[in-house]
C-alpha cells in the first residue's frame, strides 16, 4: 500500500495545474489594481486634500459681502463697519452707508440713530436695522472694538426678513449720529 503523504503522477500534475492557475490569475489582478491617476498628479491631490483650508463662511441670502471694487469706491471717513468673520457686509459714513443687496452695490440713507450699539439705514426696498445683543459698559467701548450685534434685512414684500448675526465696529462709538435734518 502507497503512503498517503505522497502523490502520484496525476495528483501532482494536478496541484502544479491548479497553482500555476493560481499565480496566474493574481498576475492578471495585479495589473488591473495599477492606479488610475499618475503618480504625480496623486501627490499633488493628496498634498491639496491634507492641507486645511478655512472656507468663509457663505455669504448671506439678501445682504451679500462687499466686494473689493465696492470697498474701493468709498469716499469719506468710514464711521462704523458690520462684518461677518473678517468679511464686510456694510460700511457706514456718517449720511450713508454702502451695502450689497440682492446683488447690487446699494447706497443706503441713515434712518434713524446710529452709534457703537444700533443703526438703521434705509434705501429703495430695503431696510437694515443693526442693534447690539449686549449692553456694554461705556469704559470698554472703545474705538475699533466689534461687538455681536443681530442684524434684519427687510422692507421686501412676500419675502421673510433675513436675520443674521454679524460684530459692529464704530470709530467714535460714544458719538451718536443722527441722520441729515434730523433736528437734534
């Protein structure tokens, strides 16, 4: 009788067959797992995808960031800025303010008071009222310093209000101006 742990012809020409198909078919595998992308272009992806990048925050829906030119175009001194994150929405002056609305550059009128704590302008369509969520003690008011304030974007029949929070920065915020003949 054979012993068991050995093979004979046809048994061995059978595992060498069914390992060469073995072999065989990880070989063909092999070439279809190549990357797609060239390793170059790989990298460059990778380097992109590992690098953190701060997205800004998406511009609201009625009142959008001013851009660059819009900035650009202010003539005069500059009383108070809105912002939203380090991007602005609106400059003020001390009679107008400048403003994106619904994708235009708007000149606003002042409507009402306008210091460190609220504001309101008004111009075609459109009002904004700004006012300060806190009260603030008068010693920590000072110039430059931007304080959280809500802010409503209105006056638009058939459409809500835009509400958003945004920080209010004046250069003399103890100063209250009022709007051109306003008596005082």
């Amino acid at each position: 009788m054979a012993d068991p742990g050995t093979l004979r012809g046809g048994g061995l020409f059978a595992l060498l067959f069914l390992a060469l198909i073995g072999l065989t078919a990880s070989c063909r595998r092999a070439a279809d797992d190549q990357p797609v992308v060239p390793p170059d272009q790989l990298a460059n992806a990778i380097e992109n995808v590992r690098q953190l990048k701060e997205v800004p925050p998406p511009p609201p829906k009625r009142l959008a960031f001013l851009t660059p030119a819009d900035l650009a175009s202010v003539t005069g001194a500059v009383a108070c800025t809105l912002r939203q994150g380090d991007r602005p929405l609106l400059v003020a002056g001390t009679a107008r303010a400048l403003a994106r609305v619904d994708g235009r550059r708007m000149l606003l009128n002042l409507a009402g008071s306008m210091d460190a704590s609220a504001a309101f302008f008004r111009g075609p369509r459109v009002t904004i009222s700004i006012g300060r969520h806190n009260t603030v003690a008068p010693q920590a008011d000072v110039p430059g310093i931007a304080w959280p304030v809500g802010v409503t974007v209105g006056d638009m029949p058939q459409v809500d209000d835009q509400k958003l929070n945004a920080t209010w920065a004046c250069a003399a915020p103890r100063k209250v101006i009022e709007p051109p003949g306003r008596p005082l």
